[in-house]
C-alpha cells in the first residue's frame, strides 16, 4: 500500500503504461470540461476523481449550500480510493491540483474544505515512509 504525490502534470503515456497504478485527478461534480488530459483521465479505468467543485470555470469551487449532500460526495470518492489503495494499488495524487483545490475551497467553503482535508490526511496514512 503506498502513495506518491507528483507535482509536474500526468502524461498519457504514463498512465497508460502503468496500469497497476491509480491516477488521481480533481474533477467538477458535472464531469465535464477540464481540457483535454481530464477528458482522457474520465475514460480510463485506473484514474480516480476526487470531486472539489460543482461545475467548471474559476467559479466552479463548492460553495456552502447543501454542506451534508456535498460531504457525503467528496468522502465517498475518499472512500473508494481508500478502497482501491487497501487492494494493493499505488495511488498517484496531483499535489499541485489538490493543494489550489484546498486553498479554493478554504476561501468559498472552509467546511467541505475541512472534509476535504480530512481525506487527504486519511489517504497520507498509506504513505509509505522509507529510512535511509
């Protein structure tokens, strides 16, 4: 069980070549626009969306209304890549995407932020720490 935080963008290439692995990837609750590496990411079987907007565009982050139906969304996406990570998977996060994705949802809603934040640090905890 592992984690790896990768700052520069996913490539094709490498998702496709390392079928083992999840790619994960923000997305809007809509499932649209993103260009075009989110609309390949939709199709692919081993990329996982972690939901931290409702639509797309700049205005897109979550705002607080529905908070309960909002939480529940962004902790079951959570919740199955928590899942696939306790299968064995190497699951491989955006830490530019997620970082601007928490910073967003801070300013415009600082409770889905908190749960949101409360599943990143869920997932670290399969991050494997190794001593040299």
């Amino acid at each position: 069980m592992n984690i790896l935080w990768l700052s520069h963008p996913f490539r094709k290439d490498d998702i496709v070549s390392n079928r083992d692995a999840v790619w994960v990837y923000t997305d809007n609750e809509l499932r649209e626009g993103g260009g075009e590496m989110k609309e390949f990411m939709r199709g692919i079987e081993n990329c996982h969306a972690l939901i931290t907007r409702e639509t797309t565009g700049k205005d897109g982050y979550f705002r607080e209304d529905n908070i309960e139906r909002k939480k529940r969304s962004i902790q079951n996406h959570f919740n199955a890549l928590q899942i696939r990570i306790k299968q064995g998977k190497l699951a491989i996060l955006p830490s530019i995407e997620i970082n601007e994705a928490i910073i967003e949802m801070d300013k415009h809603a600082p409770i889905l932020s908190e749960t949101f934040k409360k599943g990143v640090e869920t997932i670290n905890k399969f991050k494997l720490t190794t001593l040299i």
